[in-house]
C-alpha cells in the first residue's frame, strides 16, 4: 500500500503489538520498539470480550487465542463468604481469559511467521526526537510509563487510596468452580478470583490497604494469610505476588502533533467491567485503520480523539456503576431470594 506515513510504534505489549499486526497486514511501513526486553513473571489474566475477539478473527489469531484461553460464563458475587448474586456474561462462550504474557506470544509469533517484523530494543527516544512530519508516533507505553506525561499529554484522574495485590493461587478443585469469576466483597475490601487456562489456576487481587502512601510488598506468606483468613479458601500453592494502585484515569487527549495514545498509555479502568485490555486493542486497530487511509494528521487526530474521549467515558461510567453494584453497603442489604446483580446495560 502506498502511504505517506512511516510509524513508530513504542511499545510491544498488546496494543503495540495489534497496532503492529495491523499495519504490516495493510502494507504499511513501520517499526516497534520495547526498553522491557524481560516480561514479568506474574500472570496477569485478561478477559477478552466478543468485540476483541472479533478482531483477532480478522487476522486468523481466534483459534489459536482460545486454544489458550478459559472461557468465563459470569461472576459470581459473594458478601462475608455468603453468595449474594450473579452477573451474567454476554456471550459466555466468547468470553475468554487467558494470560496477558501467552497472548503476547501469539501475536509476536503471527507477526513474526507472516510478516518477518522483529521487535527493536530501545527505549524508543530516538524516534520521538528525531521524528519529521511524515513519521507517526504511537505511545503504546504501558499504565506505569510517565512518557506520555514527559510529552506534554495531561491526565483527569479519579482519586482512589486503594493499594492492591496481585498473585496466582493454586485452589483444590472443589473449592471453586473454574467457569466463574468469584467477586468476593467485605466490608474493608474485596478479594476476586479469575480463572486461568491452567487447571485449578487462578489470578487472585485483592485490597491490600486504603493509603497514599507508598507501600513495599508484603513476603509472599502474609499474603497467603490473608486470603485463607478472609475466604476460609484453602490454597495449595501460591506464587507471583505484586502491589499496585487501584486507580481510574483519562487522557484529556488522545493525539497531539503527529503522536498518539493507545491503551494504559491514555486511560485506566478499574477492574470492574475488564475494560483495560478490550479498549487497548480496540483503539490499536481503530488508529491503525485511519492510518492505512492516508489520512491527514488532523482527520486522524479528530475521529479517533472524539471516538475514543466518548467511548472511554462510557466505559468509565459502567465500571463506576459495576463497583456501586457490588459495594459492601449494597450488598449488606440485599436479599438474595428477591435480588439478582445484573451488568448494567
């Protein structure tokens, strides 16, 4: 295809990597660049929706993601241990979750095998400062990289003290059924159990402390205590631990120049909802698709900032009003022969 952009891409984790897939599939130059060349050893579990999915499809990778993945049919809601309702997944049978690292693997692979793309390992500055007008950037940072921010992007962010933990548990297989999530609510947090591919596998995150101050990782061991303490759950092993801050935010743009945001690089949801990675890869293909157009800078910089400023609003607003839903105030009062927790429409 004959463009007049050549792109940039900083970042190889999934939306870098879409953006990628997209563009060589289309005939449009690029490069990739990632500073991180060692991925974290935590599993981080994803769900992936129907809308993604059907993207993936488009590039011949659905097959081979759900042969990795587990599919998700809903969450299950407790309050003290005690079973308070269900929120139903659309299309369960597309609902998928699956490790962040292996679905990085198949994307890398896909570009790799079909389109010989290597992935160059730098930090990525050099194409920033060294950039002209025929060149795009797309800042596919990550949620804990401030280059968007050294770049002049500023950000509407929701306050929230929560500090949470990351971990993957091993739970005997009578202890929870793998087809669900299971939300579990207390009065001074929540513990919330997603299932991974692997057989009796699960990505456990919970409420660690309400602080704004910075917090140092716990030993693995009273981690382990607070999860059997608080879900009277048995764990059989337990591996992988990290902190991070539970927070919401928005980019007050999506394009400036010639430079744009994609994914955590210019929003973060909370985890309600499992918006993140969804809206990374879907801005991947949308912004990649205006450039295979040949679009003007400013086209590009209009449909897909008003696009995106709109529907990351949306997603915002659901997340915020799944988190009222399952609230320990709620829940406390809820009657569970008469009340079922729905997904907000």
């Amino acid at each position: 295809m004959s463009t007049r952009y050549f792109s940039h891409i900083i970042g190889a984790g999934p939306s870098g990597l879409c953006c990628a897939l997209n563009l060589a599939k289309n005939g449009v130059p690029f490069d990739i660049v990632e500073k991180n060349t060692n991925p974290p050893a935590t599993n981080r579990a994803i769900g992936l929706h129907h809308e993604t999915l059907d993207l993936l499809k488009q590039h011949d990778l659905y097959d081979p993601t759900k042969a990795n993945s587990t599919a998700i049919h809903g969450s299950r809601i407790y309050f003290n241990n005690q079973m308070k309702g269900f929120i139903p997944f659309q299309d369960p049978e597309n609902n998928f979750s699956i490790n962040q690292q292996d679905l990085e693997k198949l994307l890398l692979e896909h570009l790799t095998t079909q389109y010989g793309t290597q992935i160059i390992s730098e930090d990525g500055n050099d194409k920033l400062f060294s950039s002209n007008e025929e060149n795009v950037i797309l800042l596919c940072t990550g949620a804990r990289d401030n280059l968007p921010q050294k770049l002049g992007f500023k950000r509407k962010t929701f306050p929230n003290d929560e500090v949470s933990f990351s971990c993957d548990c091993i739970i005997p297989e009578t202890k929870l059924n793998h087809r669900f999530m299971h939300q579990m609510i207390y009065p001074d947090g929540r513990i919330v159990f997603t299932p991974l591919p692997q057989k009796n596998l699960f990505k456990v995150t919970g409420t660690y402390a309400f602080t704004n101050e910075r917090v140092s990782i716990p030993p693995l061991q009273e981690i382990h205590q607070l999860i059997e303490d608080k879900t009277k759950i048995t764990l059989d092993e337990i591996a992988n631990l990290s902190l991070y801050r539970l927070q919401a935010s928005q980019s007050l743009a999506y394009g400036k120049n010639n430079m744009f945001l994609v994914g955590d690089a210019g929003q973060n949801f909370l985890p309600h909802g499992a918006f993140g990675l969804n809206t990374a890869i879907q801005q991947a293909f949308h912004l990649s698709d205006l450039i295979c157009q040949n679009l003007p800078f400013h086209s590009i910089q209009t449909q897909y900032h008003n696009y995106w400023k709109r529907k990351v609003e949306e997603r915002l607003s659901i997340s915020q009003q799944l988190a009222q839903r399952v609230s320990p105030s709620r829940l406390a009062q809820m009657d569970l022969t008469k009340e079922k927790i729905h997904s907000p429409s």
